[in-house]
C-alpha cells in the first residue's frame, strides 16, 4: 500500500493496498487493522480514506473497523 498522510485535513489516504491472492484469518486481518489505526493515530490523522484495493471484501471489512 501507499499511504500519504494529510496532515492539514488530517486525512490518512491509502492508495492500492494490495492482498496476496491467499486467505487472511479473522485474527489476521485484525492484525492488520490494529496496525493500519495505530499508524493513523501516529501520523496525527482523523479520518482515513482508500482509492482502490485488489480485493474489495478485505476493505470493506476494514472500512467497517474504522466506523465503529
């Protein structure tokens, strides 16, 4: 993935983060999801915003993460 950090809207963009055509675990894609907020928070962001993804039900489940 490539993210930029936006620090005057204080946006996270992701560009493409890109999954290896293997199946992630539940406990894998929470992995993921802890470390993707964490880098967030470090890079003084609120929000977070992706362009596009190779597998649409990874993000979509990481974009509910962020909601709640």
């Amino acid at each position: 993935m490539d993210a930029k950090a936006d620090r005057k809207q204080k946006v996270m963009i992701v560009h493409n983060p890109h999954f290896e055509p293997v199946e992630l675990s539940e406990a894998n894609l929470n992995q993921f999801i802890k470390a993707l907020k964490s880098f967030v928070r470090f890079n003084q962001c609120r929000d977070i915003t992706f362009v596009k993804t190779n597998n649409q039900d990874y993000l979509e489940v990481i974009q509910r993460s962020f909601i709640a």
